[in-house]
C-alpha cells in the first residue's frame, strides 16, 4: 500500500475554536470532543475530555504528543435535546 494519504480533515486549532463557540452559543448543552492525527502513527485520536481544546494531544498508544497548533485539528459533536443539570 502506497497510500499516505491524510484521510482525515483537520483545520487550524483557531478555526475550531471559533467554530465551536458559535455553536456553543447557540446550544449551549452541546458537548464537543476535540480530534487530532497523532503526527507519528497516523492515527485518529479523539480527546477523552469533553468541551476543551487543547493545544497539545498526547497518544496513549504510541506515547507521542502532536502540536496540535501546527497539524490542526477537528471535533465530534454531541448534541443534547434536553436540559441537563450538572
Ligand atoms: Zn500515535
């Protein structure tokens, strides 16, 4: 297999970031989970704490921690349909 191609759609942290507060704006329960590509195995990590974007995300399995500044990054979504008190 020849096939390294980043099949994974990543965006600057910044746009992420700014995406998501509108959205946070607008449904206030959403929770969102910030995902990365670990820059060494290639692997799709997803962030195990809830509505945080971090700048840095570190590879349990592989050990490695990616600069998430320089390979940007996506989310997943969770959105809530109704109130829920914490
Ligand atoms: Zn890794």
């Amino acid at each position: 297999m020849v096939n390294n191609m980043n099949q994974y759609q990543d965006h600057p942290l910044e746009a992420c970031a700014e995406r998501i507060a509108e959205i946070m704006q607008a449904a206030p329960t959403t929770q969102f989970y910030q995902k990365w590509t670990c820059a060494k195995c290639g692997e799709r990590v997803t962030m195990s704490i809830p509505n945080k974007l971090f700048t840095r995300g570190f590879h349990e399995d592989c050990g490695f921690t990616t600069d998430i500044r320089k390979s940007g990054c996506n989310y997943m979504l969770h959105f809530s349909r109704h109130m829920e008190d914490q």
